[in-house]
C-alpha cells in the first residue's frame, strides 16, 4: 500500500519569491498539499531576517494570532541568525536552508514533522492536536515510526514505513528491530538511543536498514523522544536517500574513471569554472609544479597568474569564456612554494556543458622548457660561433639546402656593404642579383650534391676600392651527425 497525502495550512514570511517556490515546489511532491496563507495556519515557517530585539516581540505575535500553530525558523544559509542556540530555542523548529544542497527539501520536511510531534506531545488532549497528529504521522509520505524507548517495541509505524520496508502493519507492531533484522549492525539502534543525548537528539545520521527482502535502505535518520498518552515514546523519521546514494555512487566511478585518464595523460590538463576556479589539475600539473589537486581545487586563477611570465594569460581565460581558441606564447613559470621552475605552452579552450553553453575554459599545458633550454644552447653556440668567425680575415659564410644564409661572419657581409644581422636568414639572390656573385649560385647547388667545389673569381664591388675583388675559395658540403647533407660552407 502506497503512503497517503496530507494537507495544512501554511503561511510562510520573510522569503524571496524565489525562495517561496522552492520551498512549495518540495512540500507538495512530500504530500502536505501546503495551502499558502495566514488565517488559521497549522505552520508558519519564518525566513526572514531578525535581530536580537526583534525575536520575542516576533514569537509573541505568533503565539497570539496563531496560538495552535506550529512556529518553524527556517532561515535561508545566506541570512543566518548570529546566535541561532537562542533563536532556536524559542522556535518550535529551526533550521538553516541550504539550497545548494541535494538533501535540503527532505531535511525541511523532516524537521516540519518532528516539531508538529513535538508540539502535538504537548497537547494530546485537544481535539486540533489529535487531527494534527494524525495527518503528520499517518498520512506523511516519510517512514515514520513511534517505539518505546527501553525495548524498541514498535508501538505504530506510518503506510510510507510499510511501503519502504514492505511489511504488513501486523508483522511490525509488537516487533522490534532486533526481531525484524533491520540495522545490519546489531547495535546500531541501542548507541543511537543510549548514547545519544536527550536534549539534543540525533538528526539526519546517514545509517543503513534491512528491508522484508533483503533490500538495503540508506536512509537520514532523526530521532526524538516524545510524550504519547503519558509515557514517553521514541520518535523515529528516515529519509529514504538510497537513490541519491546510488547517483553519488555512479558519479564518483565516473570521476574516479575520468580521473584515471587524465593521470595516465602526458600533458598538462587544468579545467576552470566559470569563475575560473580550479576545478581539475591532474598528475602532470602535480608533477610539474610541484602542487598537488588538493592545494589548488577551488582556488581562483589569480592566484597563480602572478607566477606567470611571457604572455597575458588572464586575458587568454577570457576570451575563452567567450568562445575563442587561443595558444599562449612561451611562459615561463617559477612557484615560489615548491622552488620549481621552467618554460610551458599553453591552448585555452572553451570548455561547454551538454546544451553548448560555455560553462569554463579547459587548459592543455605542455612542458617546453627541454627546447627552451636547447634554444638558449643554440643561441649560445651561435654567439661563440659568430666571435670566432668574425676573427678570421677571409669571407665565410654558411647556406642551408634553400640557398638561405645560416650564419656570415663580418667580413663576407661587409663585401656586400650590409651587416651579419642582415643577410642572415636571406636567399643570396636578394643581395648578389646582378653581380658576379649571382654565377655563384650553381657552385652551392654542386656542393650541395656532396662535391667539394673550388673557385677563382673575379667579381665587381661598388663599395671597395679597387672596384675589382679578387676571390679563391671552395664551397664544402655541411653534413649533420646522420651524414646526410644539410648545407653548405
């Protein structure tokens, strides 16, 4: 049998209207069927903001013009009460509304039941409380069930604590959980009640309950002890959350895959929210800087932008939050924490949820700082290179396969009345077309066969005197370490 609805009268102050709708929006699925309005309020919830003056002048207008009704704080987490021990302890209920939370409905309407109990044990004998109590204990759409605090004998269970649990009213009652084989821990239900202190009862403890068939139940558990008919009774509420369990569960392999991929990766892979928060910084980050995921999730980008040198990286996030593809010049990064340094490459993608809206940017950082450090080799080697060549007296230069000059000392690009820095990286037919020079074109391709290629030559020069330059040389293949040929001297 499926557990029935029920219906009161709320009135609800001091909320958003956004607030308001999802407060209604989880207590109609729950069966309350609330009805919006003051006159005659079963419940009042009560989210506005207060100060220290204002709470009794409060608590005693309700008590006046809703002298039966239940009075619940449940204040939104962005407007907390700065002494909520006080607050709540002149409020039927209390409880903070944190909407970012999967679980705050269920703990709403937990909270609603309990202090509508609470309340009915103080007034057991009036005709409203007896209505009210069977409308939140019975009809209620959450497993609820009244025991006797010594034994655990169940004295009455709700449909929706059959339903869950898939026993017939008879088999419960009389029986306790011991007999019924609920906890699979045997002394799960005795350390809740013995241990548990009486003034502040248990709420919302995530334990696990056996069904009639074996079926285990993850449920929020909340207990309190309640007079019913002049004894005192153990009141136990669970929220069934085993297919939020089940999501949680599905959700962290599916990270605990993603998170296996990206750590076998070769390459840096950073993703940032919208906020450009650190979201995922996986082993090759780690093994970078030195940072391990724990110290940088959930930090703000800036943070170690400052560590950053070669490029405006800042302005590469955001344009990528706007849909545009950028790669970064080379950075160099140093992190003063770790002492570790060295030169990256970075893409900046959009990075977009299933609809297409961009929801942060995703980061593929490559290691460059061997090449780096092979440049600056290269670049020092050249600069050696250059000082020698430019102490020898004759003409010397080096052509690459392309016919472009490498490198030329000083006294071979001053024949040509330019400098080193000019002809390097030039085709020689730019700078000898029309000389004599140009005849020496198909000298270089012969060497470039693997010939050595002497000359004798006459040439004119506009800018020496005599204006006839008189040249003897060779031209000789340049061979790299594989002996294939790659240039010519």
């Amino acid at each position: 049998m499926e557990p029935q609805s029920s219906s009161f009268q709320f009135f609800c102050t001091g909320y958003l209207s956004s607030e308001f709708n999802l407060i209604r929006d989880h207590l109609i699925p729950a069966g309350m069927n609330p009805i919006f309005q003051g006159e005659g309020a079963d419940i009042i919830l009560d989210g506005g903001a207060i100060t220290p003056g204002d709470i009794i002048e409060k608590i005693h207008n309700y008590r006046l013009n809703y002298s039966n009704a239940v009075v619940i704080r449940s204040v939104p987490m962005e407007r907390n009460d700065k002494n909520p021990h006080m607050v709540s302890s002149l409020f039927d209920g209390y409880i903070i509304l944190d909407f970012t939370s999967s679980v705050w409905g269920e703990n709403l309407i937990s909270t609603i039941n309990q202090a509508l109990l609470s309340r009915h044990s103080l007034r057991t004998s009036s005709g409203s409380g007896e209505r009210v109590y069977q409308q939140i204990f019975y009809a209620n759409a959450i497993p609820m069930a009244l025991s006797t605090t010594e034994s655990g004998l169940f004295v009455e269970v709700n449909d929706a604590f059959l339903y869950t649990l898939g026993y017939s009213r008879e088999e419960v009652i009389g029986k306790t959980s011991l007999e019924l084989n609920l906890f699979p821990e045997y002394e799960t239900r005795n350390e809740e009640v013995i241990q548990g202190n009486p003034h502040h009862p248990s709420r919302n403890r995530e334990l696990i309950v056996r069904s009639k068939n074996g079926r285990l139940i993850t449920g929020l558990f909340s207990l309190d002890r309640i007079m019913r008919d002049g004894r005192e009774m153990l009141l136990t509420t669970m929220n069934d959350i085993s297919p939020l369990k089940e999501v949680e569960g599905k959700l962290r392999a599916r990270n605990r895959f993603i998170h296996d991929i990206l750590s076998c990766v070769n390459e840096g892979i950073i993703v940032y929210d919208h906020e450009l928060r650190y979201r995922i910084w996986n082993r090759y980050m780690e093994d970078l800087t030195g940072l391990t995921a724990t110290e940088i999730i959930g930090r703000d980008s800036n943070e170690l932008i400052k560590n950053l040198k070669g490029d405006d990286v800042a302005f590469l996030l955001s344009r990528a939050l706007t849909g545009i593809t950028s790669r970064s010049a080379d950075i160099r990064f140093h992190i003063p924490q770790t002492g570790r340094s060295g030169w990256i490459s970075v893409n900046y993608t959009p990075y977009r949820d299933t609809s297409g809206t961009i929801i942060g940017v995703i980061a593929s950082v490559r290691d460059i700082s061997e090449r780096k450090k092979a440049d600056d080799e290269i670049e020092t080697n050249k600069r050696l290179l250059r000082s020698i060549i430019d102490t020898v007296p004759i003409w010397l230069a080096c052509f690459d396969t392309a016919g472009k000059i490498l490198i030329a000392n000083y006294a071979f690009s001053s024949g040509f009345g330019r400098s080193p820095e000019d002809l390097e990286g030039r085709s020689c037919d730019e700078f000898s077309m029309g000389t004599r020079f140009e005849c020496h074109m198909s000298l270089i391709d012969r060497a470039l066969t693997g010939r050595e290629v002497p000359f004798d030559e006459e040439i004119d020069s506009s800018i020496s005197s005599p204006k006839k330059v008189y040249l003897r040389g060779r031209y000789s293949p340049l061979k790299g370490i594989d002996g294939r040929i790659t240039g010519v001297v």
